[in-house]
C-alpha cells in the first residue's frame, strides 16, 4: 500500500494528540490547581484531590506522546532533517516527562504526605518533610512546563511541516485527458455526394 493512504489518518491522529497534550496540562495548571488551592481550607486536602487527577493528566499525556512520536517518525520520513527532529525528539521528552512526573514524583508526593506526623501545613516550615514536599512541588511544575514546551516545539514543527509540504506536480494543459485532442479522422465523408 502506498503511503499517501495513511498520511490522512496519521496526520488526524498526530493533531488529537498534539490537543491532548497540550490542552490538559494548560487547564490544569491554569484553571483547576490554583483555584483548588485557594477553594480548599488545607493544602492536605487541595493535595489528596489533585493526585488522582495528576496522575490520570499523565496518562493522557504519555498516550498522547507516544501517538506523537508514532505519527511523527511516520509523517517525517521525507521531510527536512531539522522537521524530523524537532518533532519525533520533543514527543519522546514530552512521554519522558510523563512517566517522571506520575512514576516518581506524585508516587513520592503521596507517600510523604501520608508519612507526615500530621497535616503538612501545621508542620514548621524547616519540616524536612515539608522542605522535601516543596521540592518534589517544583519539580513537578517544572517537568510540566517540559511537557508544555514539547507539545509547543511539535506542533510549530508540525506547522512547517504543513506549510513546506512539496505539492503535487500538475500535468500541462495538453496533457491533461481531454484537453486538447487530435481530431477525429472521418470514415466516412458524405460531403462529396
């Protein structure tokens, strides 16, 4: 089968994907994580409601990147080098950054809040607990802000990909069928009669 047949439906998967990877984590840490700290009177509880949904924002993002750097290797095979790169590159980063983020650190998030001698928050603020809970924090936004930076990275690549595509040769205007034909030869010619 011929490439061409795929390109359609790769091309629809690759730009779901790229959606999925970049609207969750835009709406969760614009919208949900700060409205859910300021609505809920404990960072204990804002942190017992937000680690299920981290956890389940990674797997739509290691799904979406794994899709990303599938239809990135398939759609690039003919395009320029630096478009390969900044589009199969950044998708395996961006799946990276997922695993990190639900394997070690919410997994370890989780297990320091519920270790803590009490609520984090009544814990003095040179805690070792708390100390470490800020830190796996920050580290977590940022391993986020790479996955946003991936998903940004692929879909200008994408753009360029798009806008830069060889377009198909179109036939000259005699060779198209139909266009102009040699006349047709008479058989039988009644005009001498």
């Amino acid at each position: 089968m011929r490439r061409s047949l795929f390109e359609a439906p790769a091309l629809t998967l690759h730009l779901l994907a790229l959606v999925l990877v970049l609207g969750p984590p835009v709406f969760f840490g614009a919208v949900v994580a700060p409205q859910v700290f300021h609505v809920l009177p404990t960072k204990d509880m804002a942190g017992a409601l937000q680690a299920p949904i981290l956890t389940r924002l990674c797997w739509i993002a290691e799904g979406g990147f794994a899709v990303l750097l599938l239809t990135s290797w398939f759609l690039t095979q003919d395009a320029e080098r630096m478009v390969r790169v900044l589009t199969t590159r950044p998708a395996f980063l961006g799946l990276m950054a997922s695993i990190v983020i639900e394997k070690l650190l919410v997994a370890r998030i989780e297990k320091i809040r519920q270790d803590a001698p009490g609520l984090i928050d009544t814990l003095p603020a040179a805690d070792p607990s708390r100390l470490l809970l800020e830190q796996l924090h920050h580290l977590s936004t940022a391993f986020f802000a790479v996955q946003v930076g991936a998903a940004v990275v692929i879909l200008a690549a994408t753009a360029r990909l798009l806008t830069h595509r060889p377009q198909p040769s179109v036939p000259a205007a005699g060779s198209l069928p139909g266009a102009a034909r040699p006349p047709v030869p008479k058989v039988l010619d009644l005009s001498k009669l």
